[in-house]
C-alpha cells in the first residue's frame, strides 16, 4: 500500500479538525487532513446544522480563528449576495434571522469561508486534504499509534498514513476505537462520577438521539409531495412513552420543564428559540433581506424534536446495527417531511398539508435532499487525564458556588447549557444551567497514549458535560488547542504530557495559545459568574 507521512495527522475534517489544521498550520507544521464526505466543516456543512453559540458570542467566548470564520460568512454575504441597503449595514448580520443563532446561514456559504481560510497552506502543499476518505486500521506500537490506514471511498484505494502526532476529529472517535485506546460511550454512573444528573448505574448504550438534518423552502400553490418512505406508517403511529404526542406532531416537549408545547410550522413568529413556530427557529436563509420578489422563498434547516431519532445507539453496537439505525434515522426524517407535505394540520384555517414544501438538496449538496451526513450529538470519549464532571460546571451541581470551577490548564473557553436529547434508552432530555466554562488541557491528553489526541468531541468530557462541550464554537475551541499542542510539542521537542504535568511549560504553551493563535483562556467577571440562560 501507498505510504505517506507528515507532521501532524488529522483524521477527520469536521469542524474540530479544520480549526487543528489551522493552528497546527500557522505554527509552521505541515499537515494531512482526511475526510469521510466531499465537503470540510463537519456540523457546519456536512451536517448543515447552523451554529448553536453562547449568548455572548459577539463579545467574548471564542477563538480568534472562530471569530475570523464568522465574520467571513458575513463577509461573503455582502460580497456576493444581493442584500438590501439596511441589511448590508447590520453590523452583526444574520443571514438567516433564525432564532437559534445570530449568525444562522447555508453550509455551501460556511463551506466557501472554511476553504478560503485553509487556501494559502494549500498552495504551497504545507496542507494536503484529502476527501471521501475514512480510517478503517490502526497500528499501535506500545503507547503510540504508529500509522492509520485509511481508505479512499471512491476508488477502494487504501494508503498507510504516519506522523508523530495524529488527532482524532472524527465524528464519533473512530480512532480510538480502531486502535483499542481507552475510551468510554453513553452514559457513566452516579457511582463512578457522583454527578446529580448521571444515571444510576453506568449504560453504555445509553447515548444521545442522532438527527437527519435537511433544509426546505416553501413554495405556496405548487406541490412537491415526495413519494411515501418505506417507514411512514410506522412513524406516524409511533409514540415514545415519554414524549407528549406522537413522533409527526406540532405538539413536543419542553427541553426544560418536559410540559408540552405546541409549535407548528408558520403559527407564531415569536423571537425566542423555543417560543415561536419552526419555521423560524433554524432559518438559515430570510428573503426579508433582499429586494422585494428577487427570491420567492425562505429556506429552513430542520433540525427539530421530531426527527431525533433515539430507537438504538449507533456506537458500540454491530456494523449491522449502526447501519439499521442510520437507515431509520433517514427514513424518519423524510417521514417528517411527508408528514408536513400531506397530513400536518395548517396554521391558517382548516385542512391539512403544505404540498409547497420543497427539499433544497442543492443546498446541502445531495440528490436525496438531506445533509451529507448524520448530525452526532455525543462521540466515544477518550479515558483523559482529567475528566470534566457536572459538578465543575452545572449551576445546581455547584451547590451555591459561584461560576464554573477555574482550571489553571485552560486551553479555551465555552458557554452553554448542559443539553441532552432525548436517549437511546429512553430517557427524556436533561437540559439543566451550567456556568460559562474553561476547556481544562488534562481533558485532551489520553490516560496512556503518547501521540493521540482528540480533537472534536471527543475530549475527556462525560455523559452529562457533554452537553456543554459539544456545540460549534466549542468544539472549535478543542479542535484548536490540539492542534496547536502538537505543533507546539514538534518545535519545542516535548511532549503534550511533559506540557500538561510542568507548570513552567504549561505557561508557556498558554502564552502562544493567547499571543500567537488569540484563544481566550478566561472569561471576564460579567460572563464568568452569569449561569447560562434557559428559554
């Protein structure tokens, strides 16, 4: 087989590990980064989720890098996109207007800026990239991975990939269940963390529900009706005993308080994110912006209650199993969506369907019309170092304490409630306050491995704080701080332990993170002692 070798191997071209790629680059270390699907940016593009951010995030709360890719998406929307006057003059432009975000846009945009700021490594080969490509071995060498062989999806072709250091972005830290490195999936107990919102006893199985992301506008008097899925009758039917309603229903429950709640599709524009109709909720496209008729709709990305799917885990079940539950989570989704073309009670009166809703795969770059790929709310997990437990972070958790518990390892920062979906198991959301949060360094070194190290959601966090690790900006975040360590433990000859366990170096790398690479390390007093709001 084909051998190359690097500096710093990225398995995975998600989100996390194009923000790797990008210290690891601009600390002058080249760089090889693999991808399962044709488009970089993972939850941004792949998955078409638009971002979920902290409230703050136009103020503090992200990376410089982060911040820079924001500002290109709204950059691109002013250079290329018609806008009207007064929307081209909104300072903090949300090219959607979707209630969920300030910056809610379609992932060919999130796309173009991603490529646009890998593109001068590209030129000179300092970066290689290399898509439809997923890891299917690892070679271990005692503490080490020695190589990862991946596979073209394309061509069948398999290649022999090494480097001194490799990280894992992939969605659901393939690596480290290839190469047998400790790691743990779903739930932990009470009994192994003590954490007021574990389970009882630990569930592997347990883990969060996955989505089918798609995006759809609305064209009144024509019909787009698609054929009926294989699984609509089932779905349309189904009930979970725990949910409000049927799965195909404007009736959901509250994330908070799990009361009901009626929210259909057009009702009640309202601006708060769990307050008004769906169909604002995640708009990543809002006509409003433009001339009057130049586009006939609005295009939304559904990403709602009804199309979690939670009937069977996807991760440590048989090759078998995972493809059954990926099938299913598909075939819901397009239930869904049959549901709302044919059978949904309107908002304006009698009657029942919207035949006008239209499947935008163009906008998600597929001929089925849903997201390249699955949106994965929880990862296996590397057995860190140090691991974050709700009681570091949660408001409750913390007893009366007063913000997050300050790490002095910090390589970022983050804020979000902790927020679990609905699980494999059975058990309805934990959506509880957490205190606006640091990404601790212990969290990103593996308990044994020497050369490994996780690079999306993927980092020494629980069940339950994984619920506040994993949203875009975040996951940045740890994207980020593993790239630039590996660089940072090429040049400097060290390794990422020897800078976690030595208060001198661990100094040192926290001063090129803040001086070199712009990561907030610590929240400012009016964030950091703020408990994250509810809705």
């Amino acid at each position: 087989m084909p051998h190359t070798h690097t500096d710093i191997l990225i398995i995975g071209g998600g989100t996390g590990g194009v923000a790797a790629a990008l210290a690891a680059l601009r600390l002058g270390r080249r760089v090889l980064m693999t991808e399962e699907t044709d488009w970089i940016g993972g939850q941004l593009t792949s998955q078409a989720v638009p971002p979920d951010e902290g409230v703050w995030i136009e103020e503090v709360g992200c990376t410089a890098s982060y911040r820079a890719f924001r500002g290109g998406v709204r950059a691109y929307y002013r250079q290329h996109y018609p806008l009207r006057p007064e929307s081209m003059a909104e300072r903090d432009l949300n090219p959607g207007a979707g209630t969920v975000s300030r910056l809610c846009h379609e992932p060919r945009v999130a796309l173009a800026v991603l490529e646009a700021m890998l593109a001068p490594y590209r030129a000179n080969r300092q970066l290689d990239v290399w898509l439809d490509t997923r890891p299917v071995a690892v070679e271990m060498d005692g503490d080490r991975v020695a190589a990862v062989t991946v596979e073209n999806l394309r061509t069948g072709e398999r290649s022999i990939l090494t480097a001194p250091y490799v990280l894992d972005a992939t969605e659901m830290g393939e690596l480290l269940e290839l190469g047998n490195i400790e790691s743990v999936i779903g739930a932990e107990g009470q009994d192994q963390t003590g954490e007021p919102h574990a389970l009882p006893e630990a569930d592997p199985l347990n883990q969060q529900a996955i989505s089918w992301c798609f995006a759809m506008d609305h064209l009144e008097g024509e019909d787009h009706t698609i054929d009926k899925p294989g699984g609509y009758d089932f779905w349309r039917e189904y009930q979970a005993p725990f949910w409000p309603d049927r799965q195909l229903s404007w009736t959901l429950c509250h994330p908070i308080t799990h009361r009901a709640v009626y929210r259909d599709l057009f009702g009640n524009p309202d601006e708060t994110p769990h307050g008004g109709d769906l169909w604002h909720f995640r708009r990543i496209f809002a006509r409003r912006h433009y001339p009057e008729g130049r586009y006939a709709s609005d295009i939304t990305l559904v990403n709602w209650p009804q199309i979690d799917y939670w009937l069977g885990p996807v991760l440590g079940v048989s090759e078998e199993e995972k493809a059954r539950h990926l099938a299913g989570a598909r075939d819901l989704s397009l239930s869904l969506l049959y549901w709302m073309q044919t059978e949904a009670p309107r908002h304006d009166g009698p009657g029942h369907g919207y035949p006008g809703l239209r499947l935008r795969g163009d906008v998600t770059g597929t001929t089925d019309g849903l997201a390249k790929a699955i949106y994965v709310r929880e990862s296996r997990r590397i057995r860190a170092q140090f691991t974050v437990l709700e009681q570091m972070v949660g408001v409750d958790a913390r007893a009366g304490l007063q913000g997050a518990e300050p790490f002095p390892d910090t390589v970022g920062i983050g804020q979000y409630r902790i927020d679990l979906h609905p699980s494999t198991r059975g058990r309805n959301y934990v959506d509880v306050a957490s205190w606006p949060f640091q990404i601790p360094l212990g969290a990103l070194i593996p308990v044994r491995v020497e050369n490994l190290l996780p690079a999306a959601k993927n980092l020494g966090v629980t069940h339950i704080t994984n619920g506040c690790y994993r949203l875009h900006p975040v996951e940045w975040n740890i994207g980020e701080a593993a790239g630039a360590l590996a660089a940072h433990a090429l040049n400097a000859g060290l390794t990422p332990a020897q800078v976690y366990h030595s208060p001198d170096l661990l100094s040192d790398f926290q001063r090129l993170l803040e001086r070199d690479l712009g990561v907030e390390l610590h929240w400012p007093d009016a964030q950091r002692l703020t408990p994250s709001p509810g809705f």
